[in-house]
C-alpha cells in the first residue's frame, strides 16, 4: 500500500457533509502508521477498508456512512467499512 492512500482516504473523508473527524476507534486500534506518524480512523489492508469517524449530531447517520463509502471506494479495491463511534455537537461561536 502506499503511504501517501492513507492520507488522500483521510482527507476525502474529513470533506464529506456531516463528518466531525476520525476516530481511532474504542481502544485506539483504528489506524495506518507511517514513518514518524499515523493516520487515525483509516485502516486499509488487502482485503478491505475500515473508516471510523464522529458525525456531527445534525447529520443523518445511514446517509452520512453511504457517503463516506462512496468517497473512499473509487479510491481503494475492495469493501468499505464505515463505522460512526462518536456524534458530537456543533461548536457555536460566541
């Protein structure tokens, strides 16, 4: 895999509607790491995609994950899994 698949994943997801950001996951596990650093929420091995982000708490859940997955899958072979661990409000300005 090349590095640089993690880091285009990960910015594709962080513009689609209604993402708040990745997540690495309940125990941290949910990540690609590369030299000196790591990529939170993208994991991507032969046989499939893994994406875990927070949502925004506005954003429909199923329609936020379908296209999340249409983002990433003409990037990548195989499927893509999309998992929401977190929904989190909008911060409002003061």
């Amino acid at each position: 895999m090349s590095s640089e698949i993690a880091d285009t994943i990960a910015a594709a997801v962080t513009r689609v509607p209604g993402v708040a950001s990745l997540h690495a996951g309940m125990f941290g596990e949910v990540g690609t790491y590369l030299p000196g650093r790591r990529v939170v929420g993208v994991r991507v091995t032969e046989s499939s995609t893994d994406i875990h982000v927070c949502i925004f708490v506005d954003a429909a859940v199923r329609a936020t994950a379908l296209r999340i997955r249409q983002a990433v899958s003409g990037l990548v072979a195989g499927p893509v899994n999309v998992t929401v661990e977190d929904v989190v409000g909008r911060a409002h300005d003061a």
